[in-house]
C-alpha cells in the first residue's frame, strides 16, 4: 500500500532525525579528534569507532551513568605518542580524570596557548612515565578542582613556578625522576591542601629544606630524596602530625637530628640515610607507636644506640649501618615484639650480644658485620624460626657455632668469617635445605664436614679457607685420635672430602683452602656444572688430579697448590679457560699440557721436581741448578732487542708529536662545521668535547667511528663517539647496512637504523646501553667469531631458544642471584630489540634496573657503598610497588 502523499514532504526529516539517532555524540567526536592527534599503535584503540552512539564503551573511557557524558580517559601503557591533546581533551566538559602514564607522550604539555586551562573539571591527571620536555606550565596552578598531579619520570626543566603556589586544592603533587633546577621552593608551604609532595630524584640547586613546609598540617608523605638538600633538618617538621612518610635521604644535609622530629605521632617510616647528619641518635623515637621503620644509615652519627629506640611496639626495620656508632647493642633488641630486620654493620660497636636475642622478635634478617663485638652467638638467635640472614663477619666474637641454628629451615646465608669461633659445626647446619651461602672462614673451627651436606640442595658458596677442618674421617689403623690432633699427613686417618658433595648441583665457589683435609680429590664431580671457583690448596691431598675437572663447564679458578697431589696434569684440564690456576708445591711429574706449557703459567706450577715442559727452568737438577744452558746469550740477544726497541718507539714518538700537532690545527680550524643536538641538559659544550677528539684519547673503534675519552672541566669523564657517515653510507651501498645485519658487524653497541637515517636519537641510546647489559652479563663482547654470522643479540636469542638461559650466562656472577641477573638480561633484550618502539625510555630502563631487587643488595664492610636510591624496604612508602632494593653487608 503506497504511503498518503501527505507524509512525502516529512520524509527527508525523518530521516534526518534517524540518522542523528546514530551519529557520535560530542564527547565522542572530542574524543577521536585527540586520538588523530596521537600517534596510536594499529590495535591500541581499535573500538574507537565513529559508528557508535556514544564512547561510553570505549577503551579507557568511562561515563556518567546518569548523564552520559565522559567523566575518565585511562589509557596507561599503549606506546602512545605525540604531544598532550589539551585542546581536544578539555572540550569534554565533564572530565575528571586523565591517566596516560607510561607512554611517550611529549615532547609538549599544553601545545596550544593555555588549552589546559580549560580543562575546569580534571580532578586527577597522571602523566608520569612519557617523554614530556620543557618548563612546567602555569596553566596547571589555575585548574580550580585539581586534587592529584603526577608528572613523574619525564624530562621537565627550569625551577618549579611560582604559579604552583596557587593551587586551590590540589592534594598530592608529585614530580619524581625529572630534570627540574632552582632550589626546593618555600612558597610550597603556601599549598595548604597539600598531603603528598613528592619532588625526589631532581636535579635541583643547592638549598635548604623549607621550614614552611613545617606548616602543612595535612600532610601525608614528604618526599626530598636526592634533591641536592644541604643544611640542617628543620625542627618545625616535627610540628607534622599527620606526616606518615618521611624521606630526606641521598641529600648533603648536615648537623644533628634534631629532637624535634621524634615528635611525628603518626609516622610510619623515616629515611634519613645517606646524608653527613652527625651527633648521636635522639631519644623518643620508641613513643611512635605508628613506627615501622627507620632508616639512619650512611651518616656520621656517633654515641650510643638509643635503649628507647626498640621500645616503639611495631618496629620492624631497623637500618643504623655505616655510621661511627659506639657501645654495645641494646637489650631492648632482644625484646622488640615486631622486630623484622636490624642492619649495624659498618660501626664501631662493641660488648656482648643480648643473650636473649631472637626468642621474642621474629627476625629474618641480622646483620651486625664490621663492629668489634665479642661474646657468643646468642643460642636463641633463631628460635621464632623465620632467620634468613645471619651476617656477623669482621668481628670478634668467640665460643661455638649454636646447636640452634639447625633449626633454621629458612637460613639462605650465613657469615661468620673472620671471627674467633671454635669447635665443631653443628651437622645439621651442613645440611640446611635453602642455604645459598655458607662462609665460616677465617676462624678456629675443627671437626668434620659433615656429610650431610647433601641436603643444601641450593648451596652456591661454601667458603671455609683458614680453619682446621677436616673431611669425614676414615680409620686407617687402630683408633682414629680426636681431629684436633690428627694432621692430614699423620698416619691414623683419613680427613675425605664427604663423597656427598659431588652431588651439590648449585655449587658455583667452594673455597676449603688451608684446613686439615687430606685423602684423595673427590671423583664424580659431573653435577658441578656451575662451578666456578675451586680452590683446595695448602691441604694434605693425596693421589692425582682427577682428569673430570677439565668437564666442568664454567671453572675458570683452580687452585690445588700446597698439597701432596701426585701423577702427571691431565690432558683434559685443556678444556677449560682459567684466569687462575695453580698446581704448585705438590709432587707431580711428567710433561705439561700444550696449552699450559708457556711462560704465563711458569709460577702455576712451581715446586714440583718431576714436571718437564718448555717452561725454562721449571725442571731443576738434582743440584737445583736450570736444566737450560746459554742464559747468558739469551740475555744478550734480549739486551740487544730491548735496545732496538727504544729506537723505534722514540722514532715514533717524535712522528707523532708532529702528526697530533698538524691534527689539532686542523680541528681547530673546523670547529665550526660541527653541530651540536642534545637530549637532555648538558653541563659541558661541545667545543669541550671537540678539544677531547684526539688520537691519544682513543679507547676504542668500530666499523661507525672511534670512540675517545673526555675528561671536562668539571672533572667529569665521558666517553664519546666520533660517527663516519661515509663508512656507513658506503655500507648501505654495498648491501651490509641495517637490514642485512644491523650498520655492520664489527660495532654492534650502536643502534641498527642509524645507517638508514644519519641520526642519533635516544632510541640508539637504548639500544646501546641494551648491548652493554648483555655484555656484562653473559660476559662476550658484541662480536665473537663464536657467535658466527650473529651477532651478540642474536647469539643471545638463539643460545637462549636452542639451549635454555644458563648457556648465556656468564659463569663468573653470584648464581645465587640467578633470578636477579636472568631479569637484568631480560632487560637488556628489551632494550635491544630490533623494533625501535619496542625499546623503553632510558628513563624506563633505569626505573626497571632498581626494580630487579637483589636480595641482600649490599657491599662489603669496608667497600664503597653504591648510592641506595629508592630502598622503601618498609612495605610503607608511597613508591613501594614500584622500587625495591635490599640492604646487608653480603654481596
């Protein structure tokens, strides 16, 4: 039935209206017009579709239930690029929330003349983690509703503007991680909504700590880490009540601490470490009754440790180390009800542990190295049973290793070198199941090496050098005498090795040199594959050298000197690639391998009469005179060499006198040809650099330059490369550029696509610096004619694929931090990856490298201790999630 012609004249409305029913609606079209002016992966934002109704059902967006409009964008960690859409983005006029982190948004913030400001809804904006450059923008000051700002880990510079002290209500700041100047601005204290402020890890002026801040009465989290701090520690920060976190570490500050502070009722964590604080620790931290850790250490702090300082009823960590603090450990220590992990190492404390020490705290971690305390090892130090870590090196402490700790199931590491410690190790602490480490050298212990020691599946070191243990005895006649008495060359018994330890599959250090040990050197070692270090010597040895040593994969130290080893050097010791070997003062004969018999290894075999080779004078006469005649015509003919090359390297010397002299001014007269693009804020110019990029600088070369070392004015060192571009050019031309097999083979540290465009850009940074982890790690250079047509990224990829990830580990590192350094390889990977956009920012990589928590991540008392950036170790800091180290006295 035809329609009444009276509807014809309202059809092309109707279908207006039908067409409007489905079209976007405003948010949405604001919406796609900020996603064009990104740079979006294909399938990032792939249901961003102007077909829909609304974008209500986007990816990242949410809205209103009631109205509709968009309220949130949360698009965090898409590989989203290109400036900020102010412009596009605050047209949605019902927008609270913007979270774009972990993109490379940048270089711009608000690229249009104050399109921020319009932006009169936002409440919360997080765009940490991009690529974000230049001064802050006032704009941000006049968001009336901002509650939250985090612009973390991107390269802002210039002072923080005085505009910020307009904020209406703006409740957590945080600008951690940027390139920011001028000091730490006082007008901050004007910011009376503040409770989180957050500016750690910039590179700000010299300053004080503003005694305005002492004004906030609301605040939270107070967060200068490492923001070039120096002075005192106000007092009026003690006036914080509500302060939960506070974080003044990695500064120069100097003075006391003042009492003051111990007023903060509500703190949960204090971190004062790292600074040049000085004067004793003050009394009243123990009244905190929030208080769960505190962080003094890397100070110069002197006195005695506060007896009130445990009292505070859920302390938990406790990091006093490296200061000059005198006098004995509490005895509240023993009695702190919450007491997790106490860390002293590094001072000058003395006396007697607390005998009751871990029969009320549950302790995992006790780290007392480098002090001189005497006494015994308390006999309860484990009794909750949750102990990991007992590290009590470099001190003076004497009596037994206690029975108790066979009942620490949970024991990881253990040393007690360098002590006074005496009689038998207990046997089950022989065969503790998690042990990794076990170091008791360097003191008086006798008795057995128990056997059962086949139990500590994950034992990686075992050093026991310089005591008077022996193996598991063996009567050889009559009754075997007590082990005090009985020396490895006595004729009663046999001190073996415990035939159990082959079976340590973990094992990568085993150090017994200087004990009481004798027998024959254990067989069967097959399940040695990690080990890296052996070292037997100054024992009493017997029989030969078992030929499987040369079978063990990664054995790069071999030391048997000092013992009564017979027989001839195995062939199969050719096999390995030792930086240390020694087989000296035995009693072994015959010739030597082919690979040893050089004058490099002439000390490696010493003391042994009946060893022959091509060593002169390593076989002595009877008489003990060198079985080598004409030495004195052989001196001559050296004398006459020596003489002549004199000649030729000062004939060489003069030429090259001439030549830098002819090449310094010719770079002088190019200096303006030079151009100069930087990436960051530079502290140098580049006429600095060009004074440097001489041939006696040279410490390297590949196929896309030289690389030379310039020391600056500063007194800064860098390393800087000189590019060839025609050498690259001519590369491409001749088919070898970076399609083929990265800009050549012979400089595979720099970054593939450089031969294609001539430009360097941070993404060749990360690619570089990938390079260099995987060198450290797997220990190769970037080209190895091992690696054939590969390269060491390759190689890496293909190992790992076809053998799994122990064939590309170096053998020298700890693998008793396997997993740490399998993430830092992993890391490295990342940022070698073929893509560009796959690499992270170098600002990325760092943030990933502090997250790689190594357990224990400390030095050696008396080292050089690596600046501690973000250890939070307390569970407590806002940041806690995100960066984790650890701190001991054992690496």
């Amino acid at each position: 039935m035809a329609a009444p012609t009276s509807f014809l004249p309202l059809l092309p409305f109707l279908l207006l209206l039908a067409n409007a029913a489905r079209a976007l609606n405003q948010d949405g079209v604001h919406l796609l017009s900020a996603k064009r002016a990104l740079t979006v992966p294909p399938d990032a934002l792939a249901d961003w579709n102007a077909s829909h109704a609304t974008p209500c059902a986007w990816t990242g967006v949410t809205c209103d239930d009631a109205t509709g409009a968009v309220t949130n964008l949360s698009l965090p960690n898409l590989n989203l690029s290109g400036s900020f859409p102010a412009a596009a983005l605050c047209r949605l006029p019902r927008l609270r929330s913007v979270d774009l982190s972990t993109n490379y948004i940048g270089p711009d913030l608000d690229p249009a003349p104050a399109a921020l400001a319009r932006c009169a809804a936002l409440q919360r904006l997080d765009l940490s983690m991009n690529s974000l450059v230049g001064p802050l923008p006032d704009a941000l000051a006049d968001l009336p509703d901002l509650l939250y700002l985090r612009l973390d880990s991107n390269n802002f510079s210039g002072p923080i503007p005085d505009s910020f002290a307009r904020f209406r209500k703006l409740q957590s700041l945080s600008l951690v991680y940027n390139l920011l100047g001028g000091e730490v601005p006082s007008f901050l204290g004007a910011v009376a909504t503040l409770r989180e402020l957050n500016l750690s890890y910039n590179p700000l002026a010299p300053g004080p700590v503003p005694a305005t801040l002492g004004g906030l009465s609301d605040l939270r989290v107070l967060w200068l880490a490492g923001c070039n701090l120096v002075g005192s520690i106000p007092p009026s920060l003690g006036r914080l009540a509500n302060l939960t976190d506070l974080d003044l570490s990695t500064n120069g500050l100097t003075g006391p601490i003042p009492p003051e502070i111990t007023g903060l009722a509500s703190a949960l964590q204090i971190e004062l470490y790292n600074n040049s604080l000085t004067g004793p620790i003050p009394s009243g931290f123990g009244k905190l009754q929030e208080l769960r850790a505190i962080d003094l250490a890397m100070n110069r702090l002197d006195g005695a440790i506060p007896e009130d300082l445990f009292h505070a009823p859920r302390l938990e960590t406790v990091h006093l180390y490296s200061n000059a603090l005198t006098g004995p450990v509490p005895d509240s220590v023993a009695t702190a009800p919450s007491l997790v992990e106490l860390r002293l190492f590094a001072n000058s404390l003395n006396g007697t542990l607390p005998a009751d020490l871990g029969k009320n705290a549950p302790l995992v971690c006790f780290d007392v190295s480098d002090n001189s305390i005497s006494g015994e090892i308390p006999p309860g130090v484990c009794d909750r049973g949750e102990l990991e870590e007992l590290l009590m090196l470099d001190n003076q402490l004497s009596g037994r290793i206690p029975e108790g700790l066979a009942r620490c199931r949970r024991l990881r590491r253990v040393r007690l070198s360098n002590n006074r410690l005496a009689g038998d190790v207990p046997d089950a602490v022989w065969g503790l199941p998690h042990m990794s480490l076990l170091e008791l050298n360097d003191n008086q212990l006798t008795g057995e090496i128990s056997p059962v020691i086949a139990g500590a599946a994950n034992l990686s070191k075992l050093v026991l050098s310089n005591n008077r243990l022996t193996g598991a005895s063996r009567q050889r006649s009559g009754r075997c005498p007590s082990s005090t008495s009985c020396r490895p060359t006595a004729t009663c018994c046999l001190a073996l090795l415990p035939a159990s330890f082959g079976g340590l599959a973990e094992l990568g250090r085993l150090v017994l040199r200087n004990n009481s040990l004798s027998g024959q050197l254990l067989r069967g070692i097959q399940s040695w594959k990690k080990l890296s270090e052996l070292n037997l010597a100054d024992n009493g040895f017997t029989g030969s050298i078992p030929p499987e040593l040369g079978d063990l994969p990664v054995l790069n130290y071999l030391d048997l000197s000092g013992n009564e080893l017979t027989g001839e050097v195995p062939m199969q010791l050719e096999n390995l690639k030792l930086n240390q070997f020694n087989v000296s003062n035995n009693q072994l004969r015959g010739p030597l391998p082919p690979q040893y018999a050089t004058e490099t290894y002439r000390n490696s075999f010493l003391g042994n009469p009946g060893l022959c080779g091509e060593i002169a004078g390593l076989c002595a006469n009877s008489d003990g005179r060198s079985r080598n005649r004409g030495s004195g015509f052989a001196w001559m003919m050296r004398s006459i060499f020596m003489f002549a090359a004199v000649i030729l390297v000062a004939g060489f010397a003069w030429f090259y006198w001439q030549y830098r002299s002819f090449s310094k001014s010719k770079l002088r007269a190019d200096r303006s040809k030079w151009t100069l693009t930087s990436f960051h804020m530079l502290s140098f110019s580049e006429y600095e650099i060009l004074d440097c990029l001489d041939e006696d600088n040279v410490i390297g070369s590949g196929a896309s330059g030289k690389v030379y070392k310039a020391v600056l004015s500063n007194g800064e060192v860098v390393a800087v490369k000189k590019l060839w571009s025609t050498v690259v050019k001519k590369d491409i031309e001749n088919g070898a550029g970076a399609g083929a097999e990265e800009g050549s083979a012979a400089d595979n540290s720099f970054e593939a696509e450089y031969a294609y465009t001539l430009r360097v850009n941070e993404k060749s940074d990360t690619y570089s610096f990938g390079v260099v982890l995987l060198e450290l790690v797997t220990g190769m250079p970037p080209v190895d004619p091992e690696f054939g047509e590969k390269d060491l990224v390759k190689w890496v990829c293909s190992t790992m694929e076809q053998k799994g990830v122990e064939h590309v580990l170096d053998s020298r590192l700890d693998m008793g931090f396997k997993e740490e350094i399998v993430r830092v390889l992993n890391i490295g990977l990342l940022c070698a990856s073929s893509l560009p956009i796959n690499r992270p920012a170098m600002r990325r990589v760092v943030k990933m490298l502090q997250e790689v928590r190594v357990g224990a991540a400390a030095v050696e008392p008396g080292r050089p201790h690596p600046s501690r950036v973000v250890d939070r170790d307390g569970k407590l800091s806002p940041y806690y999630y995100e960066d984790a180290s650890d701190q001991g006295s054992s690496l």
